[in-house]
C-alpha cells in the first residue's frame, strides 16, 4: 500500500513578535502563505513494524533528525500502530532557508499516514499533533493562508490572496532559528500591520498586501547577512512591487502582477545568487483592483 503528498514552501507575508516567553519561545503574530514549490512525500506501508526515511538531498538527516520521521514516529506511538513505513523525500524546497520545508514535509507526512494508517484524524487533530513537533508543522498541515498565533500553532484561516508571481531567492549560507529569534531586541521592533494585512486578503487587495509586508526577524537577520539586502534591492531595482525576507531567513521573495516582470527579475539575479524560482502563492482568488 502506497499514498503520496506534496509538500509546499510557505513565505510570511508578515512576521511579528510579541514577547518572550516563560517557556523561552516568542509570542508572535504572523500571517503566511503556501506557494507552489513543494517537496513531495511518498509513503509506502511496511511489515516490518521500522520508521525509514530515504531522499536523495545531502542536506537532510535520514535518522531520527529528520521531521518527517518525527511524524510518523509521534503517529505510530500514540496510536500504537504495529505496521512500519518508508518515507521517500523527493527535496525541491531549500533547506534552512525560511520556507519551512522541514516542517512541512512532517505535516505532508501527518496527513498522508492518517490515510494510510486509516486513522481518520481531523486536520484539527492533526495540526494539535503536528505543533508537538515544531512551531511552523500545524499551519503547513492546513496548507492554506493563515494568521497564527501563540508559538505559531494557533491557526485561523483565511481566504486565499489574489493570484500573483512569487520570485524566491535564496543566497548559499543558511539561517538557524534559534539563532535569530536569541538576537532578536525586542524593545527596538516597528511592528507590522498585521490586521491590515488580513483586511487586505480579505479585500483580495494586491496592493494593499505589497504595502503592508513586513518581518522584524529582518531586524537580526540583514546586518548578519548583507547579501540578503542586496537581493532585496536587486528585486526592487528589477522591478518587483514588493519584497520581504520570509522567516528567520535568507530567503528573500517578490511579488509581481506579470510573469514577464517575474522572468526579468528571475534573469538580473543571475550571479547574485544560485538558488532562484519563479512561482505562483497557491491562491485563486481574481484580483479586484
Ligand atoms: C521563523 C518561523 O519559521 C516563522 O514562520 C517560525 O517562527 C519558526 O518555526 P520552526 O522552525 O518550526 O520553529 P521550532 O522548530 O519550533 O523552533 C526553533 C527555535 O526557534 C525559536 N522559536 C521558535 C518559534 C517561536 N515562536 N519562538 C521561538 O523563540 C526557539 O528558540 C526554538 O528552539
Ligand atoms: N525533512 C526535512 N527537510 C528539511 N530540513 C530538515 C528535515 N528534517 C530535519 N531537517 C533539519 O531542520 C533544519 C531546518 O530546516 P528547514 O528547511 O525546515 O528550515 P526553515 O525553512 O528555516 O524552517 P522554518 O521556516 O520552519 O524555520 C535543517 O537544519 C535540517 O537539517
């Protein structure tokens, strides 16, 4: 028995941070969105009552590490499953980079299980499981747009934003979590409009949306990297609407209305950086202004 999933990149749209704390993680408010350059999880059904993780990617842990097998691992003990699986991990999305591949392949790995292990959890269930995991897993369970909340496992879903090109870019070096949100000052943020934000998803408002991106993990991340203010501006001079770090970084994406100004910034990042796609946020939603 065999069942697959895809497991797409997120990029906030805007990153806030509230407070630190007692149990040394950060309140935030962020509202994110999936885009469509995924991973894609295969999972096959084993007698042989072991977790396995296999991928081609140098970057990932095959043992214990990866979150994929975290997943399964979380599943099979809470529901005391006896059959075992093999996780096949097909990587598209660049790791450590603010797209939230690892958790979403845990959360792609939830939701397949729960067909193939014929559990009949809940997205609801699942997301509860999945933020056990990590703080990004419940939002990339509902696969949506989302404002969360908490640590980042309070989701409240909101309509889809209004179609447009993403150009992702992100340069060699990666970022640790952990690392930015210890650097963060948290007495020196500009805080993002983040009900603006949901006011414009709502009003399917492009313009509204470009004007209103905003992360203040930006403040920690940029100094250390100057490469990602350069892509930044890069994007802007090649004339994207809007652009914005996505996460703790160094990912950088831009939107555009037009695939001809998505190609023309894809093509001025040529020899600023290797790792750069063009995509689509996976909304489908018509623009209204
Ligand atoms: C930067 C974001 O990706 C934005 O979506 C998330 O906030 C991070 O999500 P994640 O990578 O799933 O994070 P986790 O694996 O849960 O945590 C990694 C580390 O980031 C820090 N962390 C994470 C989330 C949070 N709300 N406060 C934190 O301080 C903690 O030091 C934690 O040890
Ligand atoms: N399936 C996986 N895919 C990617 N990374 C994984 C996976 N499992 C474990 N990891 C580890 O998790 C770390 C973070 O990788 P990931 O690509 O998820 O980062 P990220 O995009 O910055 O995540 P986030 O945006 O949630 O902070 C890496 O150091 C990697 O070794």
């Amino acid at each position: 028995m065999y069942t697959s999933e895809k497991a797409p990149a997120k990029i906030n749209l805007t990153l806030d941070v509230l407070y630190k704390r007692p149990d040394q993680y950060h309140e935030v408010e962020m509202v994110m969105t999936t885009v469509d350059l995924a991973d894609r999880i295969e999972l096959f059904l084993s007698e042989s009552d072991q977790i396995k993780v296999e991928s081609d990617s140098r970057y990932i842990p095959n043992d214990e590490r990866n979150l994929a097998y975290r997943a399964a691992k979380i599943l099979k003990e809470k529901f005391q499953i006896r059959k075992g699986v093999i996780i096949k991990i097909d990587k598209q999305i660049p790791v450590a980079a603010g797209l939230a591949g690892g958790s979403s392949d845990a959360a792609a790995t939830l939701r397949g299980l729960n067909r193939l292990w014929q559990l009949n959890l809940t997205m609801d269930e699942l997301a509860a499981i999945g933020s056990e995991i990590g703080s990004d897993v419940s939002f990339c369970v509902y696969n949506s747009t989302a404002i969360a909340k908490g640590r980042g496992e309070k989701i409240i879903e909101l309509p889809a934003p209004p179609q447009c090109w993403v150009v992702l870019a992100k340069p060699t070096q990666g970022v640790s979590t952990q690392s930015v949100y210890q650097s963060l000052k948290l007495d020196q943020l500009e805080h993002p409009d983040t009900e603006g934000m949901v006011h414009a998803i709502k009003a399917a408002n492009y313009k509204g949306i470009c004007s209103r991106l905003k992360n203040v993990l930006e403040t920690v991340t940029l100094p250390k990297h100057p490469e990602v203010q350069q892509i930044k501006s890069q994007m802007l001079r090649s004339g994207a609407d809007a652009v914005l770090m996505s996460g703790s970084g160094p990912t950088v994406f831009g939107l555009v209305k037009h695939e001809s100004r998505a190609v023309r910034i894809y093509n001025s990042l040529r020899g600023f950086c290797e790792d750069v796609h063009i995509v689509r946020m996976l909304g489908t939603q018509q623009t209204l202004d």
